[in-house]
C-alpha cells in the first residue's frame, strides 16, 4: 500500500527530523488504518507490526 501513502498520512512540521523522514506519519483528517497480522488476518492490538489495511 506504499503508493496511497502520500494521500492518507502525513507528518506535522513540528515532528522531529527524525520521525519525519523515518515514518510516513499518523493518519490524515477521517482516515483509518486497520493493522492485521498478515498470517492470520485477525486484528493486530496497537503498537504491534503488521499488514496495513
């Protein structure tokens, strides 16, 4: 899903260097993400890595 990226999160100004070049930032006004464990499908809890929906 790399390629909806710039249209559904962005960083702010005041984010570091760091997390504005390292992440591709938080979701945009009415946007949801919906984070999956790719080998199940089930829903991943906040702050674990999985498969972007």
């Amino acid at each position: 899903m790399s390629e909806t990226w710039p249209f559904v999160a962005c960083t702010h100004p005041t984010h570091s260097v760091e997390l504005r070049s390292e992440a591709s930032g938080y979701p945009m006004t009415d946007m949801e993400f919906r984070v999956l464990d790719p080998e199940t499908g089930a829903d991943q809890p906040p702050g674990l890595p999985g498969e972007l929906l």
